[in-house]
C-alpha cells in the first residue's frame, strides 16, 4: 500500500507542479491560480459527509480504485489536451474539480483503510509514515515534473501521471479486505449525523477540528503561491519553482520523520500546537524575506512544521475514532484539513494582486503564530490531548 501510493503521489505532484506553472502562465494571474487550488479542494465541502459515510458502507478498496481510475483519466485528457496544443485555462480548472470529486470520496476510503492495516499501538507511525511517502513524492514528483517540463513538454507532465496511478490500484487489488461493513437499514441522512453525534461526544475532536481547518487556511497559501514567488519575488523561472517546492518537500519528510521516531508518547496534543506556532513564525519569516538562501532555510523548516503537525493532530483524531465510525470521522476532519486549503487559496489568490504576495504570506504566517501562542498558554483543551 506504501509503495503504491508512493508512486501515485509522485505522478501527482509532478502534475501540480506543471498544472501551477501553466495556469500561472496562461493566465497571467495569481487570482487564477487560487481558483485552481479552490476548484481542485472544493468538492471537500461538497460530498466529504456523503463519502464518509459511503466509507463506512462499501468495500473501502472498491471506492478507492473508482476514485484513482477517476483521477487517471483525468490527468490522460490534459495530457491529449496539451499534445494537441488546445489546452485552455478553462479546461484545467474542469478536470481539477473532477479530480477534487474523485479524491473527496477517495480521501476518507484511503484514511479509514489505514488503521485497519496496522495494530492500534502503532497508528502514529503509520500515519506518519503515510506522510513520509506523500512528501518523498514532493521532492521527487516536483524535480520529475520540472525536468519532464522543460526538456519534454507538458502533456508528458500530465500522462505520466496518469500512468503512475496504476501502481496503487494494483496495490489497492493486491492487499486483503481488513474491513467488511456491517449491513445497516440507516438512512444516508441518519448515517451522517450518526457521525456528527459521535465527533461531537468526544473530549477534544471539535477543537482538533478547527485546528486542522486554521493550519491549512493560514499555512498552505504559502505552498500553493511559491510559483508567484519563485516569478516575481526572486525573479526566477520553472526551475527557481522546483528548488522552492522541492525544499519545502525535504522539510516535510523530516517532519514526518520527526513524528515516526517519538512514535506513541504523552503530549502529543501539546507538541502539535507548538508546531503550529513554529509554522506560523517560519512563514512569515519566508514571506518577509528576499534572500533567496535565507528563504530556501526558512521553507525548509515550514516544511517540518507543517507535516509534523499534521502528523499528530491526524494521529489524534484517528486514536479516538472507532472503526465503524471511522469513515465519517475522518471526512469532517477532511472538510477541515483539506477544507481550508481551497477557502485559504481562493482568499489569499484575491488579496496578492490588491497588497503582494509577501504581504499576504507574512500576514497569514503572524496569525498562525498568534493562534498558536493562545492555544499553548490559554487554552488547554488541545494542548492537554
């Protein structure tokens, strides 16, 4: 299951480094690369309570595979888009809202498939291990993606892509059913507020929640608008955008690396809030910045903030969560960590253009180091988790 969504994430993320760069360039607007990262999340909103619950009615495997064969054809349509020279924004921003469709029932399938595979004592690990693949694939998929773009054009960005989903659909067909849902009579309606009853009885969920949602809100801008920085700010090209992402990719993986080794230990809700202050002071630091070495520093140790606190706040949500309920637990945490990425984008895509992209970053980053500030020193009901 690793290596396979290994190699998947790798094909996608060299397709979100080329798909930015040319909406970028086709566009010529930062507004419009906001909307690609909202289109892309949005469905997140849209269908996450129905996909949790569907997560906990069907065969886990079964949906997944839908959803990755979804995605696939996809990424094979942009690339015949692109080998055709008929590529328009428009038709981008389609197939990232047909995408974002496929993974918003995919995300909780994948996430509530996980636990089942490993025993309870060794969850943090896993989920930071799943980390780990995702952002070894933000390292090699942007490096992939650059040079593929470059030297042999975009539509090969696209279908390699396309390609790569094969890996983890013969994985997904290859692992045993640890999950089999037990029939039941409750309404699709029922099922989903049977879910929100239970986040909502558990000590500490609804603050978790809101966590993931104002991490990926205030932090994530930063990652989805380096191309405006490696372009405008450091006055660079594909390749400034590639060192950025892939450094910020290296920090992710120390990050999860991080959470690996402390594995199942005390105060993990304690440590999570203080890498939400460190996230905080490392973006305003990167938007603050124009040297380019010193930014280079800086995204590196966002990275680590980033995914280590992703890592435990995860890990906490999926220690609470029971098996039959997992799935609709995991897409309300899903509209919150993946939520804000798209409300955070679309946001940030409309306020660059009115005060720069530095001034937005850094604005976000003093935010998320305030709220973290808070959570640490006045508010225990995370940081006692």
């Amino acid at each position: 299951m690793w290596l396979g969504a290994c190699v998947s994430s790798i094909g996608t993320w060299m397709q979100r480094l080329a798909q930015s760069w040319l909406v970028l360039e086709l566009s010529k607007s930062p507004f419009w690369l906001g909307v690609d990262a909202f289109l892309g999340e949005a469905p997140v909103f849209m269908f996450a309570l129905v996909a949790g619950v569907v997560a906990d009615r069907v065969d886990r495997r079964r949906l997944l595979v839908i959803s990755q064969l979804v995605q696939m054809s996809s990424a094979f349509t942009l690339a015949t888009l692109f080998a055709l020279g008929k590529a328009q924004v428009w038709h981008i921003l389609s197939l990232s809202l047909v995408s974002g469709t496929a993974q918003s029932f995919g995300a909780p399938a994948y996430q509530a498939l996980l636990p089942s595979l490993v025993p309870r004592e060794h969850m943090p690990n896993a989920i930071a291990m799943n980390s780990i693949q995702f952002n070894l694939a933000r390292i090699l998929g942007p490096l992939l993606g650059g040079w593929a773009l470059q030297h042999l054009g975009a539509a090969w960005c696209f279908g390699l892509n396309g390609l790569s989903f094969i890996a983890v659909i013969i994985s997904l067909l290859s692992i045993g059913a640890p999950f089999l849902p037990a029939p039941s009579k409750e309404s699709l309606m029922d099922g989903m507020k049977a879910g929100i009853v239970f986040i909502r009885q558990q000590a500490g969920m609804r603050a978790l929640i809101v966590l993931a949602f104002l991490m990926t809100f205030l932090g994530i801008p930063v990652v989805t608008f380096l191309p405006v920085f490696a372009r405008d700010v450091f006055k660079g090209d594909v390749g400034t955008f590639t060192v950025l992402q892939s450094v910020e990719g290296a920090g992710a993986i120390c990050g999860a690396l991080l959470v690996a080794a402390r594995g199942k230990s005390k105060h993990l809700g304690r440590d999570a809030v203080v890498a939400l202050t460190a996230l905080g002071a490392f973006v305003a630091g990167f938007g603050l910045s124009r040297d380019f070495g010193l930014s280079l520093v800086l995204v590196f140790f966002g990275g680590v903030a980033l995914i280590s606190g992703f890592a435990m706040v995860s890990s906490l949500v999926q220690l609470v969560a029971t098996d039959e309920m997992r799935g609709r637990v995991m897409s309300v945490y899903n509209i919150a960590f993946r939520g804000g990425t798209p409300v955070g984008s679309l946001a940030a895509g409309y306020l660059i253009p009115i005060y720069s992209a530095p001034v937005v970053v850094s604005s976000g980053g003093i935010l998320l180091a305030i709220l973290g500030f808070y959570l640490l020193f006045m508010n225990r009901r995370v940081r006692s988790l």
